[in-house]
C-alpha cells in the first residue's frame, strides 16, 4: 500500500464521510494545529516515559484528539454521521479533562503569578502544546463549528496542558525574578 494518493496535488483534501474542502480551509487549520498538539503531546509522554504518573493521561489525551479532529473534518451535512466518543466530542470528554486538572491541582503547588517556562524538558515540551492548543482553540473559534464542544474541550486541554507542566516543572521559575530582567 502506498502512502500516497496524489487526491491532494490539487490544494484540497477529503473530509469525513466525504466531500472535498481547500487545505487551507478553517476546519483542516483546526485540525492541523491539533495534530501539531497530538504531536507535541507525544514528545511529552516519550519524554515522561511509561512509568510516569501523566503518561497514561497524555496518551488518554492523544485518543482524544483523534475525535476531535474526525468531528472537525465532517462537514456540517454530515454530522448526524457521528457517534458521541468515537467521531464526536462529548460532555463527558470535557467533563473528565476538568476533572484530570482538579486531580492535578489538588497535590502540586501551583504558581501564583506567571512563570517561565523550561524547568525541564517534560514540563517545556507540555507548555509547547500547550500554546499550540491555544492556537487550535483560537482557529476553532473561526471554523463555523456551531453546535460543537470542540472549542470547550480545547478550552479545558490548554488549562490541562498547564497544570501538567507545572506539575511536572516542581518548582517553577517566577517571571519577576529573572534578576536583572525585571
């Protein structure tokens, strides 16, 4: 089987359950910053290794994701196509991220005022997804999305990016005291 299909040499890509939209369309940029956040996410299991206690909730997270990104390359006709879970984001889904960030919250110190990202790599790399599910969340504003929790769920995984990171950061590193930066 060849990876290659040439369908795209035109500028468009294929939706799910059909249909064909310009690859700079709103919802195929909503699902390539996502893919960038899977990605990123990726780095920081590989980085947490599979002994970590977020390794399992990041590859929860990357599971996640593959919804997301089947419910925005369906186009509107085609939505009563989804199954809630498998194609299509759910309550539950954003319902369970606000409660991986209450678990999170309750055993780490977090920062009371912005900090500087980089304590180490885990932390560094879930703060680079992080901002990268900031930019998907703000292309999904614009993707005409309506009727979707796509923009909560990307909402709710940034807070989770964060509370991951400065978990994993211990300490963090407050930007008032870069000393001679100030």
């Amino acid at each position: 089987m060849k990876i290659y299909t040439r369908a795209g040499d035109d500028g468009t890509t294929g939706l799910l359950y059909g249909g064909r939209v310009r690859k700079d369309a709103g919802p195929i940029e909503v699902n390539g910053a996502v893919d960038e956040a899977q990605a990123f996410l990726g780095a920081a299991r590989a980085e947490a290794g599979v002994d970590h206690p977020l390794a399992e909730t990041i590859l929860g997270l990357e599971r996640d994701l593959w919804v997301l990104m089947a419910e925005v390359a369906t186009s509107p006709e085609n939505r009563s196509k989804l199954t809630p879970g498998a194609s299509m984001v759910t309550d539950d889904m954003v319902t369970a991220l606000e409660s991986a960030i209450d678990a999170i919250m309750a055993v780490t110190q977090m920062p009371t005022e912005f900090v500087v990202p980089g304590e180490n790599r885990l932390a560094a790399t879930l703060d680079v997804a992080r901002t990268v599910v900031r930019r998907a969340e703000r292309l999904a504003v614009t993707a005409g999305l309506e009727s979707s929790l796509v923009v909560a769920y990307l909402n709710r995984l940034s807070d989770l990016c964060w509370a991951m990171a400065r978990s994993a950061a211990g300490a963090s590193t407050p930007v008032r005291s870069l000393g001679k930066h100030n």
